[in-house]
C-alpha cells in the first residue's frame, strides 16, 4: 500500500513524527465502581506499543461472557507493511490486561486498515471491515476495502473484496448482523460513476452482496460513514455526512426490500449538521444521534453540534447543542442510552483543557 503511508487518509493527516508521538496516548482503560457510593477509578488494562501489538484503536470494543475484550487497530502489526506503519490488527484483551493479536493485516488481498469495530456470532467469530486493501486493481492499487471474519483460532477469511464500481467502496463503518447471519454495513464511496456516494450493503452468509442502496447525492443523502443499526421487523436505519435537500446529511430509513425514506434533512442551523455517529434507537422506535455541527451557540454550519432525537413521523428535537466551552464541542461517534433513557457520548474537542469530554443528556 504504498503511498497511504504519507499520511492522509479520509481526512486523517498524521506526520511520522505525529504519529509517534500519538502511539503511546492510545491505551484501553477500564472504568470500575467502587462500593455503592458511585465514585469511579480508571485503570489501564493495555497500552499499545506501536509495534506488532497494533496502534491508533479507533473503534470501540465488544466484550464476551469471560470479560475478554476485542477490537481494531488502524495502524500496527505486520510493519513490513503499509510504509513501515503497519495496516492494523484486531485484538483481543483477557481480564488481566494481556493481548493477543489475533490477526494482522497486511494490506494486500486479506485487507488492511480497519477502522470500525467488530461485531461476533454465536461460535465466538469476529466480522469487520477494512478501508483499503483487498483486490489491488482497484482504487488506485491500494485496494477498495473488504468484509472479513477472524475466527477464535486468528485464521482471516475475506467475505468480499470491493471493487469501487456500483457494489461501494471504502467501508468506514462497521456491520450489523442478523439471526440467519446477513451482515448489513456502509460503504462511505463507490455506488457507480458518477454517483460515487456510498452505498447500503448486505452480505449473505456465502458472501453474495447485495447493495440495498445506492446514494445519489441528492435528497437521499450522501456519505454514510457510520454503521447501520436494524429493528425486528428488518428495517435498517442510518445517516449520510452530507447530501439532503441542504447539503447537511439525513437520517435515513431503509426497509427490507430497500426503499429509502428519508426521516429527517439537517439544515445545518440550530438544528446541527453533518451526522457522523451511529444511530441509537429505543423501544418506541425514536432514533438519537449527534452531529458535528450546527446548533444554537455557532453561526450557520459553525462548529458546535448537537445530539438529536428523530421521532418515527420524522419530527426532530434537539435535546443538547453544545456551546464549545466546559460542555465541549463536536460531538462525534455513537452514543450509549441507558434503561432509563440518559444517553451519553464523547466530544472531540472542548471541555476545562480543550481535548474533549464525556457527557450525559439525562431526561
């Protein structure tokens, strides 16, 4: 993968020395209760080295009934690979802090550079997906991205290897998987020339794929970086980074036989912009989500952001916009909504020292 190494990808920019001194930040920490009196102390359970071990965990983790963690890293591991970087692993991380690398990637065929995490069946194997790598031929000779399982043992096997033509390109995202093992997922490119804004996908348990969606670049929306996330009944729901009747991305619906509703349309004002974190849905069928930008406290497409709450009609209500002060600013990724309804997530700037917070919206 020669030439990625330079150090922009999908936007990330890191110089070689940015990312050294990068490598040493990126730890998994566990957050564990003291007695019932609800204070909380961290611990570090492992701290990547940067080297084989893997680097830069951008994804969050799954965890199993033995307390084992598992996950990705976008960099690390095999660093015969990917410039001297390495083109990531995934994990796993037992109840005492040891790793194992289950598998490394080597940015050819076998995929390379994940950024999402993991998603597990029922016989303890692992799906993901990766950005590059797969069939060379395509997308530049770096490799369009695949789908692949890792099972218990650490053997990788590639589900699909995209081709950047109307079957999508470049998946960010990570998948969701239904009881008969259907993986659902994004891709944040390809879709067919000239519409090159991403797709909805299915892969059936043989690896047929199936694009439920293609993206126009219009009201439907464009740019799905975040995954999907799927009701009983089928239904997927998600959301474009831009595209929309203003250009500010949607949440979308799909239904099973994959006709697209668009639920809600940013304007980029006080409404937010620019939804790039995974969809939350609770049992009355409302969807909750942040975005990037808008809100009240910034001018028009300012930097600030918002989390949302989208009703099944469609109707919006911004439950936070975030002011870029103590309260932070951006918020990004997915959150996580409890029983009774308080969601949290993380910002990725603003707060007492300016690198971001870990906030809950309580109803």
């Amino acid at each position: 993968m020669k030439g990625i190494d330079e150090g922009t990808l999908s936007g990330r920019k890191f110089s070689a020395a940015g990312r050294a001194a990068l490598v040493p930040l990126f730890v998994l920490i566990v957050i564990s209760p003291l007695a019932r009196a609800q204070t909380y102390t961290e611990n570090t359970l492992y701290g990547f080295t940067g080297g084989t071990d893997g680097a830069v965990p951008y994804a969050g983790l799954i965890r199993d009934a033995a307390g084992n963690l598992y996950g990705t890293t976008f960099e690390g591991g095999d660093l015969s690979g990917c410039g001297g970087y390495g083109c990531g692993v995934v994990f796993k991380v037992d109840s005492a802090g040891t790793e194992t690398v289950l598998y490394s990637f080597t940015g050819g065929t076998d995929g390379g550079y994940p950024d999402a995490g993991l998603v597990e069946d029922p016989k303890h194997n692992l799906y993901g997906t990766t950005e590059y790598g797969g069939d060379l031929s395509n997308c530049g000779g770096y490799g369009c991205g695949v789908v692949f399982k890792v099972e218990p043992t650490g053997k990788e096997s590639v589900l699909y290897s995209f081709t950047g033509g109307s079957d999508g390109s470049n998946p960010l995202a990570g998948l969701v998987r239904d009881p008969a093992g259907n993986l659902y997922g994004t891709t944040e490119a390809g879709g067919g020339d000239p519409a090159e804004y991403g797709v909805v996908f299915k892969l059936d348990p043989t690896g047929k794929e199936t694009v439920l969606h293609t993206f126009t670049g219009g009201s439907d929306g464009e740019f799905p970086i975040a995954p999907v996330i799927r009701d009983a009944a089928g239904n997927l729901y998600g959301t474009t980074l831009d595209g929309g009747p203003y250009s500010w991305g949607v949440v979308f619906k799909l239904d099973p036989t994959g006709e697209e509703t668009v639920l809600y349309a940013f304007t980029g004002a006080a409404d937010g912009g620019n939804p790039d974190g995974a969809l939350v849905r609770d049992a009355e069928g409302n969807l909750y989500g942040p975005t990037e930008f808008g809100g009240v406290h910034g001018c028009y497409g300012c930097t600030g952001g918002v989390v949302y709450e989208v009703t099944p009609t469609g109707k919006e209500t911004v439950l936070h916009s975030f002011k870029g002060g103590t309260d932070g600013i951006c918020p990004s990724g997915a959150l996580v909504r409890d029983t009774a309804g308080n969601l949290y997530g993380t910002t990725c700037a603003g707060g007492d020292y300016n690198a971001g917070v870990v906030f809950e919206i309580g109803k």
